[in-house]
C-alpha cells in the first residue's frame, strides 16, 4: 500500500492551504498584539518599547552616569 493510498488527504495542495493558513494566522496574531500594545502606550517609544520589550530611555528621564574614577598621579622620582 504506498503512502498516497494511506493518506489520499496529504496532498501539496493540502500542504499549501495549511502554510498559507499558518501564514495568516501569524499576520492576524501580530496584528491584534500591535493593537493592543498600541492601545496601552502613551505615545511612539512606549509603544515601541512593549513591541521589543526593551527600556530604550526614550522618555527623556535618562540615568545618571557613573561616577568617573581618578587618574592616579605618577609616582614621584627622588
């Protein structure tokens, strides 16, 4: 019995809706993530910021900077 006659549903017909389903899928997934991302950001960076999950700063409220270490002096020659 070859494979064909086991599973006449398998064909790449059928496995071409399903990529393009799957496809689909994910496009309307990203979609209605965006949306909702964008419905809780208060402007471009928040929304920007939850998309990537990252903390880009971009609020304007920046870190300090570390406090820079000195420059040890040369050793004095007697």
């Amino acid at each position: 019995m070859s494979f064909s006659e086991k599973h006449p549903w398998l064909t790449w017909k059928n496995v071409h809706l399903f990529a393009v389903g799957c496809i689909v899928a994910g496009v309307a997934f990203a979609v209605v993530g965006a949306t909702i991302a964008g419905l809780e950001a208060h402007g471009w960076q928040d929304f920007l910021a939850r998309l990537t999950g990252a903390d880009l700063w971009l609020s304007g409220d920046f870190p300090e900077p570390p406090d820079v270490p000195s420059v040890p002096s040369a050793p004095s020659v007697p």
